[in-house]
C-alpha cells in the first residue's frame, strides 16, 4: 500500500505577498488540503485543491467583487525535463531541481493561475450600467468633417491656375 503525507490547513491572504498584488483586501484565508505521494506508475504527485473567498477589483465598476476561488492541484513532480516530458497528460508538470519543495511558493503559484484574468460582479449586481446605449453618438457623426475636403479647395485652386 502507498504511503501518503497530507498537508491540511489555513494560511491568512494577509501572508501570501504575491497573491496581494491582485486582491483589493487582505482578509479571509485559504484552505490547504495537498496530499504528497506516488501514483501506481511511480510518479511523484501533488493532489489536492486550494479554496480562497478573495476579494478582486471589479473592472466596470472598480470597486471590490467577492469571488470564491477553487483551485484543484494536479501535479506532477520531475527532477529533469526529459521526466516531465514524460508525464501523463493529466499531470501540470512541475521541474523540481532540489529534493526541497517551497511549499509556500507553490501554494501561491497555484492560487495566482487559480484567480481570474478579469473580475466583475455578476449582470445586474455591478454599481455602474454595463449596457451600451445609443444617444447622441449618431448626431456627431454626421456632423463629422471630412478629412478629404482639404484637397477638394486644393483642386479647385488647380483648376484656376490652369
């Protein structure tokens, strides 16, 4: 029977410097639960999942959005690229060239590809009305000059002098 070691617990957002540089607040924590073993065709493995209630800048209305972040892990550890190649598909590749795993950058890493690109509260919860609306945009439109008229006088002076 494989022997597994399990990492569970809670570490503050407060703590993760990395992570804040996306987050507009600090509070709340992220929940750990990382199982370190081998799977039956030998491959080291990381397998678990990071949960987060993290707090974004919203950007329709720029003001914070509450957003539950799940992440699931998956990984599989290689100490030389030739192994990582190797990997099943089902394994995010991870290049170990220590023996040593900063669990701590890991924990980032993930919940950083775990957050989304862009963040903004749901259709009809954000401060500001996201709908396009057609005004007095048409108007100015017309009223537009073109940017050819110069060389209409320019021809009709050509024609004089001729």
């Amino acid at each position: 029977m494989e022997q597994r070691f399990v990492v569970e617990g809670q570490i503050a957002l407060n703590k993760l410097s990395r992570v804040q540089d996306y987050l507009c607040g600090d509070s709340g924590a992220v929940t750990i639960h990382l199982s370190f073993g081998k799977d039956l065709q030998g491959i080291q493995t990381i397998i678990g999942s990071l949960d987060a209630k993290v707090f974004m800048q919203c950007q329709r209305c720029l003001k914070p959005v509450a957003l539950a972040v799940s992440v699931v892990v998956n990984i599989g550890v290689g100490y030389k690229e030739s192994a990582l190649k190797a990997l099943p598909t089902e394994y995010d590749p991870l290049l170990q060239e220590t023996p040593e795993l900063d669990l701590w950058m890991l924990i980032e890493d993930e919940l950083i590809l775990g957050l989304p690109i862009v963040a903004y509260h749901p259709s009809g919860e954000c401060s500001i009305d996201a709908q396009y609306q057609r005004g007095d945009a048409d108007a100015s439109d017309k009223q537009a000059t073109n940017p050819f008229s110069v060389l209409a006088v320019m021809k009709g002076e050509d024609d004089q002098i001729s």
